[in-house]
C-alpha cells in the first residue's frame, strides 16, 4: 500500500500512467495462482532431450522437427490453486511469467472527503444522462403536487393549451393557435380525403361497423335482461 499526491494533474491521468507500468514474475513453488494459464499446443522450442518435464505433468507432446510439440492446450494454472514444483520449473523453461503486478488506486482524498476510485469511471455523459432523469423526475412530481417548477413549466403550459382549445372549440371564438382544430372538427373529412392513408382503415371499417353495432345491441339487451331478472 501506497499514498500518491497529485498536486499538478488530474486523477484520471494518474491512473492512466499506473496503468502502463506493468511488472511481469516467474511463477514460484507454493505461489497461489490468480489466474487461468494454458499453455498453448504446438511448438514449444525445447529439444526431445527436456520431455521428462512435460510427462511429469502427464502432458501431451510428439517430436516434429527436433523439438517439442503440444498435442493439446494444456492448463497448467488454476485460479486458488499452489504452483506445483514441475509446473513452475516448466513455465522457468518455456520463458512463461504469468503472474502481474501493478498499482491500483482504491480511495481517493479530495476536498476533505473519501471516495472510492469506482467514481473516477464516471464519465461526463454519465452524468449528463443522471442529471436529465433527476430533472425529469422532478418536472413529474412537481406536476404531480401542483407546485410549479421551471422543469414543469413546458408541461403546465401545454395542459393549459390543451384545456382552452377543448373549451374554445364549443364557442363562437377563435385565435391563430386553435384555428386548426377548429377547421379539422368543423369538416373531418377535408382532412380525410387529403390525407388517403389515414382515410383508408376509417372507409374498410365502414363494412364491419353494422356488425359491430348489432353486436353492442345484443349485449345491451343481455345486460337489459340481467338487470330485470335481478330486481324485478
């Protein structure tokens, strides 16, 4: 463990420069493994004379060419596992080092507090995207409890729109912003026949609307019967 002071950079290019500096180490008798290693098949570049130390691990090996091959990948380390004596004199012989070292920062001191080194992967369009949920989640409950909020403002504006068109809309007065609606209900199908995608659905119901209603009358004189039955 270790205390690094930054007094001319930044934390995040901190932990991209200790981030390069990765220190590489032999594999040693007793060590526990905190990875996976295979060895891979193929040539290994030793001579026959060196295949005692492949058979004490009971691996898989033929001779092409004067040297040594792997008939199969071959996992050598396990993770929570102790190097075993052959395994680490066989990884000294094929120039493997498995095991890394590196410094990572854990907790950071700034402006007297304490954070983890988690909050430093917080990017700017994280925080972005935190801050409109937060705003949005406010313009809700603000509308919510009728308090107004500069958030809620757009919302209340366009309910209140909303509520004078409905309410102008069955009088005899009119402004530019509702002339729209006004014409669009005083004649729907103008705007039907401009728009034939839309009036296409609305003239193939027609055929099925007869047998709609005669099936909302039977249900009613269902109903009708019901309610006799009960309380007369």
């Amino acid at each position: 463990m270790g205390f690094i002071f930054a007094t001319n950079c930044t934390l995040d290019h901190i932990r991209e420069v200790l981030s390069k500096y990765i220190k590489t180490q032999a594999a040693k008798v007793g060590q526990v493994a905190v990875v996976d290693w295979f060895i891979p098949s193929g040539p290994t570049g030793m001579d026959p004379s060196q295949t005692n130390f492949f058979q004490a691990l009971n691996i898989g090996t033929k001779i092409v060419k004067g040297q040594i091959e792997l008939v199969s990948d071959f996992q050598i380390l396990k993770i929570g596992e102790k190097v075993s004596a052959s395994g680490a004199v066989l990884l000294a012989k094929l120039g493997i080092k498995p095991f890394e070292y590196q410094m990572q920062v854990q907790q950071v001191y700034q402006d007297a507090t304490v954070f983890s080194a988690a909050v430093l992967d917080i990017s700017d369009a994280v925080l972005i995207q935190k801050f409109i949920a937060g705003v949005a989640n406010m313009a809700a409950f603000s509308r919510e409890v009728g308090i107004p909020t500069e958030a809620g403002l757009p919302h209340a504006f366009g309910n209140a729109f909303r509520n004078v068109a409905a309410l102008v809309a069955d009088i005899d007065f009119t402004f530019k912003e509702v002339e729209e609606v006004k014409k669009f209900l005083a004649d729907p199908s103008a705007y039907a026949a401009s728009n034939p995608v839309a009036a296409a659905p609305a003239a193939g119901g027609r055929g099925a609307a007869p047998a709609a209603a005669k099936a909302a009358a039977v249900e009613e004189e269902e109903e009708e019967d019901v309610d006799f039955d009960l309380f007369g």
